[in-house]
C-alpha cells in the first residue's frame, strides 16, 4: 500500500485517535499530519512482517502523541467531575461527560481505550502498537471500563430513564 | 453509590457511543501531499511558470504590436496597368547607317 492510498483509507481514524486523545482539533491535525508525513518520507521504514499498515500508522500517532505531551506535560489524568450546573439529562453533557471521564483515565488506560473501543483496532493489533502482550492490554481495558462505569454511572441511570 | 448503581457494560458502550469526535479538516490532505508530489496531469493542469519581469515586458510589447498591425488597415496596393502603344505601318529601324554631314552642306 503506497502512501497515497494508506493516508486515504487510515487518515480519518488516525485523526479521531489523535482527537481523542488530545482533546483539541488543532493538535490532532498536527499529529496526523506528522504520522503521515513520517510515513511519506521513509515508507522503507514499514516492515510487512512486523505487522500491518493500519498498526504502523497507530504506532507512529501514538508516539507522536507521547512525545507531544511529553513536551507539553498534558497527559495527565484530569479530573472527572461535572461542571457545576451540569444537566446529565442533556445529550450534549454525556458526550462531554464521556470525554471527561476518559481524560480521568491514566495514560495508558486512556489509549487502550481509545484505540479499542472507538479506532476498531483488534487486541492484538493494540497490543502491537502500544508494544504491549494482549493479557497486558486487556487487563489496561478492563480497569479503564471500571472507571469509566462507576464515573458514568448517573448518565447511564438517567438514560435509562429517559428511553 | 451500591454496586448495583454501576453500569452493564451494555449501558457503558451506548454511553460511550455518544461522544463523537469532528471530521479531519481536508486541508490535511494538502498539507501531507503538496503540489509536487502530484502526478504528471496534476502538474500540467495546475502548474506555473515564472518569467523574468524584462522578458514578460518585452513579450507583451510583441503581442501589442502585432495586435496593433493585425487591426491596422492593409497597404494600398496601386497597379500599374501598361497599354502597348500600336502605331500603325511603323517599322523599326532593322540597320543603322550613320551618315557624317559638313556644316555648309547642313546649313543648305
């Protein structure tokens, strides 16, 4: 797969993953911008044999992202509380909720999660590109849901209640 | 909060599903694949050219004056038509035979 059909079939979800976990449009275009910029200027980089392109490009926004926040020291956990005065009836503030709480997550929970639930990447393929074993990311996932199940909680309740 | 306020995992994906993120800008495209990197009709479609200010001056004075001479009006054109003049019974002179005449005899 050349360049031009990776950066077509992959950009969008590299931009969501970026998005997600950066939380701004703005970073997010940069970091993808530079995972495929990595990948145009060195695609001998790329070794089939070490997995598909899909993981490559997910590794090289990961690190990109690592590095970014590294720099910036952002990526830690924030916390998860409501704003005063936040209705948990209105859509709008569960979408806002459900990324408060996964910005509470620590790091590596936040990009298991991420990648698993919302970039549609398989165990191994997380695995691959957090450069982790699968028990290792499956437990991150599991204790990354706990959180988020018991932070969500009234969201969900009242969902419920609302149909 | 008793566990049983906690949510199925069934309720945690529906919840999960409502935070949706925006659409890569397409400007992005652009910025990963710049002009050059397009192919040859791409090039050739969008491509530009720079001309020294001198040489583009100097070109557009050419084309004014071509311009100029296209819209002037054609040269007049004249022409001659020559008549052959026909005398009637003239002969010419077939041989020259000079002759020398003293100044008495010519004044005679």
């Amino acid at each position: 797969m050349n360049p031009e059909e990776a950066f077509d079939k992959y950009h969008g979800a590299v931009f969501e993953f970026a998005y997600r976990i950066a939380r701004r449009a703005d970073v997010a275009e940069d970091l993808t911008q530079e995972c495929f910029l990595a990948y145009v200027r060195a695609p001998e980089r790329y070794v089939e044999s070490r997995g598909t392109v899909k993981t490559y490009l997910f590794s090289i926004a990961r690190n990109l992202a690592l590095k970014h926040f590294r720099d910036h020291r952002a990526l830690e956990p924030l916390e998860a509380e409501d704003p005063p005065g936040a209705d948990p009836r209105r859509a709008i503030e569960v979408s806002a909720a459900v990324e408060r709480a996964v910005a509470g997550l620590p790091p590596l929970q936040r990009e298991a999660l991420v990648l698993f639930e919302y970039s549609g990447v398989t165990l191994e393929e997380l695995a691959a590109i957090v450069g982790a074993d699968v028990g290792t990311v499956k437990s991150r996932l599991h204790r990354a849901r706990e959180r988020l199940r018991r932070a969500l909680a009234p969201y969900g309740k009242v969902g419920n209640a609302h149909g | 909060m008793d566990e049983n306020d906690e949510l199925s995992d069934r309720e945690l994906d529906r919840l999960l599903r409502q935070w949706s993120a925006p659409a890569p800008p397409e400007r992005l495209r652009a910025a990963v694949f710049p002009e050059g990197r397009r192919g040859w009709w791409g090039r050739f479609w969008s491509g530009s050219v720079r001309v020294p200010l001198p040489a583009a001056c100097a070109a557009a004075l050419l084309l004014g004056l071509a311009a100029w001479r296209s819209m002037a009006p054609p040269a007049r054109v004249v022409v001659v038509r020559t008549v052959a003049a026909e005398v009637p019974r003239f002969q010419p002179v077939l041989e020259l035979r000079p002759r020398i005449v003293k100044a008495e005899d010519a004044a005679n």
